[in-house]
C-alpha cells in the first residue's frame, strides 16, 4: 500500500461529531458555512464496530474483550453493545442519513473478531461480506471510506490465550489481520487508522482500568508490574512503526 495513502487520514481530513456537522450546516452558533473551510476540506463522522455494528452473535463473530468486559458482573456502564445501533443490519439506512446530512467521509473500525473469529486463520466469509458491502455502499453514494484497524477490541480468544497486547506474539497476529484487510479492502480503502487513540488504550486498559481489558492499575506494593506492563506496551509499538 502507497505510503502516502497510508497517512491515517489526516489530509484535511477531520472527523466531526454528526451534531456539529448538522449544527453547522443549518447556520447555526458561529453561522459558519461551507465557504469557510479551506478547499479539498473533508466533513466526516466516524463509529466503532462494537458501538455500532451490533449483532454480537450472528454470522460467525466471537467475543472481544468488550464482550467480556461489559458482561462481567459490576460493569459500570449498565449496557452492551449486544445491538447497540444495529449497523450490521442497517448500514443503508445510515448511509443515506450520512447523505442527507451532507457528509464527505465516513471512519469505521473493523472488528477482528467479526472478520477473523479465531484472531488467526480463516476468514469469516459473511464478516468479508458485510465490510465489502458496507464500503461499497458508501463509494456508490459518494462518501470517502476511512477504516480503523483497531477499535480496542481484541478477539477475547487472543487475549484468553497469550494475554492480548502484552505479548509479542500480538505482532504476528495483529500483521496478519492488517494484510488481509489491506489485501480485501484496499483496491477502495485509502485511508487507515492502525490504532484508535492508543493512548487511551493503554491508560484505560492497563493503567486505570476504565476499559478492557483491566488488565493493570496504578503501581502499588499489590502490583509491582502494572507499570511494566504498560512500558511492554509502548515497546510493541515501537516495534510496530519499524514493521510498518
């Protein structure tokens, strides 16, 4: 994949909540119009598979650490992404919505455990399908399609077995999954994201352990290496930017 594609996005790309798109568009606040953003500036909104897509159960897809988390007893958040806004069943819906809103691009994560249920081996062939007809459903209304390799969302079966994100072995996998989205999606993807604000993934997830999967909190004479574990991580990804 061309370097210059591979930029995450950010050529004059900014992503917008919807209600500021909307706001904006009706003149509203500043009276701000279209006139007033630069040339070749792109009005996008973005999602993530486990808050959107829905359909946990259906068509192969496995837990991912979100599954996990907020299904285990004392979850804060009293919900799920179970069905949340059923994108899997209604992508058109929502991308005539994104038209009638007036939006240009639109970033949405792609669930490994949806995709690969196993995190390695086969492809899910009704996983392929929904993320081939969600992204040729954008192009064919006119919305550029951006795509987030991962949204926090880890296939559960990863973590159970080598611990996820702490182990080197993550590598392997997780390059991999990107090839094959690259390899599936690509020839119509041009912009990806490899990791949705890592630095909240790892202070939530290993650090403070607001999000999955609470696997460290702040050092203490309990747990020694929590901070370690957050250095393993920075160290992965570093290693990561030298595979990439």
């Amino acid at each position: 994949m061309d370097a210059a594609k591979l930029n995450l996005g950010f050529n004059l790309f900014f992503i917008f909540q919807l209600k500021f798109v909307v706001f904006a568009a009706v003149g509203g606040g500043g009276g701000y119009s279209r006139s007033d953003f630069p040339p070749g500036f792109v009005f996008g909104a973005s999602t993530s598979a486990y808050q959107y897509e829905g359909a946990a159960d259906k068509d192969g897809r496995t837990p991912s650490i979100w599954d996990t988390f907020v299904h285990a007893e004392g979850n804060f958040n009293e919900g799920n992404g179970d069905i949340a806004c059923d994108g899997y069943h209604k992508y058109k819906e929502d991308v005539r919505l994104m038209v009638d809103t007036g939006l240009e691009a639109y970033r949405f994560s792609i669930s490994w455990s949806r995709l690969i249920p196993n995190g390695r081996g086969p492809v899910n062939v009704k996983g392929l399908q929904y993320y081939n007809n969600l992204i040729n459903e954008l192009i064919k209304n006119g919305i550029q399609p951006h795509a987030t390799l991962h949204h926090y969302d880890l296939p559960q079966t990863l973590e159970d077995e080598y611990g996820g994100w702490l182990n080197r072995e993550i590598v392997k996998d997780f390059t991999a999954y990107a090839d094959i989205c690259f390899r599936e999606f690509g020839d119509r993807v041009l912009y990806w994201t490899t990791v949705n604000e890592a630095n909240v993934f790892v202070l939530g997830g290993y650090d403070l352990g607001f999000v999955p999967p609470q696997r460290c909190s702040a050092p203490s004479p309990k747990n020694p290496s929590s901070f370690l574990g957050c250095l393993r991580y920075q160290v992965l990804v570093d290693h990561f930017k030298e595979k990439i």
